[in-house]
C-alpha cells in the first residue's frame, strides 16, 4: 500500500496541477504528435480549449496530421510556457495524450474562433474542420528535473461547476461588456478590449485579432466564483505602486 504524501507534497502537486491546466488554457500554439504505420510525426497546430478543457483544433483535411488522425486517433500534444532565462529547460510544458475525433459544434466552433479571431479568413472553407482531444492524462514538467503525472480525473475540472459556468457565461459576457467596460480596458492594458469566452479557470479578452487570456486564483465553481475573482483582480490592479 502506497504511503500518503506529505503536506508540502501535496501543495506542490496541487500548485503543478493548476500551473498545468492555465498552461493549456492560455496556450495559442502547440505541438501536435501523430503517427502513421508506426512512424511518428509533429505539426504545429494552434488549439483552444473547450470548458470542460476538451483541445480544439481547427484542421484541413488536407494536413499530413489530420490524415494521420482520420487512419488513428491515438495522438499527444505539447504546450510550452516561457523559459526563465537562456536555459530552455526552465520553461514550464505540459503534454496530454487523448483521442482525437472530428466533430460539429457550432459553439465550439466559434470559442476556437474568439481565441483565434485571424483565422475567420479560413473558417468556412471546405477543407477545415473542426477536431476535439479529450485529455486522458498529462505530464506536467514545471521546469529543469521537475516532472509530475497528472490522471485524467484530477487534470479536468469538477463537470458540475463546468456546467453551471458554462450556463451562465452568455451572461456574464454580456453583462462584463455592457456594464464594465472601463474594468475590461484595465484588464487588458488599456484599450477596448472585451470579454470573448470565460471557463472555470479563467476568461478571454480580445481586441481585434490580439487575444489575452486571464487566469483565475484558483478554479471557481459558478458565476459568483467568477465575479469575486474579477472583484479581486481589479482591487490588485488598482493597488498603488511603489
């Protein structure tokens, strides 16, 4: 029988568990590993993720990669934060394996566009399509020989609170942008930026094609987990300097 871990390990998994999920959630590219008659092979993809952290891939048929997954769906994908000097090492990086399978979904569709708001150039043409990889697990590695296994049930979000956000975002989208304008500005540096999408882990702000995802503290569980997470954020902001 395993021994339970300590305190201090288990807050340092907890903290590489959510390092690991804003990590994902924040990425704008990726590197995407397939295989064809047990060769592999990588591709850059540019991925979103859906609220239940399912990665969104918007592929052409006529991709190599995409060829590969309609003949086997086993694949992984890497993401990669900023290193913390010259050392490439340091950078934090996770990667999660899944299946990966092409899918219609109109919403999920237009949350990979409020992420990638470039590529409506391209989104309707015939030989795009949109792709979903369910994470079946992941290795966070949180910088030079530090390495953590996430399972699956721990790495995706609790399914009731995706929900109760995930019902309520239209709303708070709206209200955000109607009501909060200036507190979206201050959020995204100044500017006109709005809110475009919000998850359990955070929200997406945009003006024009530029796109900045904000990290919640730590997973909230309803839309009022969401306001006193934008409360505290703009509080922080406002501090004075100094």
């Amino acid at each position: 029988m395993a021994e339970p871990e300590s305190p201090d390990r288990e807050a340092a998994r907890r903290a590489d568990l959510w390092q690991a999920r804003c990590l994902l959630r924040a990425a704008r590219s990726a590197t995407l590993g397939t295989q064809a008659g047990g060769q592999p092979f990588t591709a850059l993809v540019t991925p979103a993720t859906a609220p239940d952290l399912s990665v969104l891939l918007w592929l052409s048929s006529l991709s190599e990669h995409t060829r590969h997954l309609l003949a086997e769906p086993r694949c992984a994908l890497m993401v990669v934060g900023e290193a913390e000097g010259p050392n490439p090492q340091t950078a934090p990086r996770l990667t999660v394996t899944g299946l990966a399978e092409r899918i219609e979904d109109a919403g999920l569709k237009a949350r990979w566009l409020a992420a990638h708001p470039y590529a409506a150039l391209y989104a309707d043409f015939g030989d795009f399509a949109l792709w979903r990889i369910r994470p079946a697990g992941g290795l966070f590695v949180g910088g030079f020989a530090r390495a953590t296994r996430l399972r699956q049930a721990e790495l995706l979000p609790d399914p009731a609170a995706v929900a109760r956000v995930a019902a309520a975002e239209a709303d708070i989208v709206a209200h955000c942008n109607s009501d909060h304008a200036t507190a979206m500005a201050e959020l995204g540096g100044g500017g006109a930026w709005h809110m475009v999408a919000a998850d359990v882990d955070g929200c997406l702000l945009a003006l024009g094609e530029q796109v900045r995802r904000i990290a919640w503290s730590a997973p909230v569980a309803d839309a009022d987990g969401i306001r006193a997470e934008l409360i505290g954020l703009l509080r922080r902001l406002r501090l004075p300097r100094g």
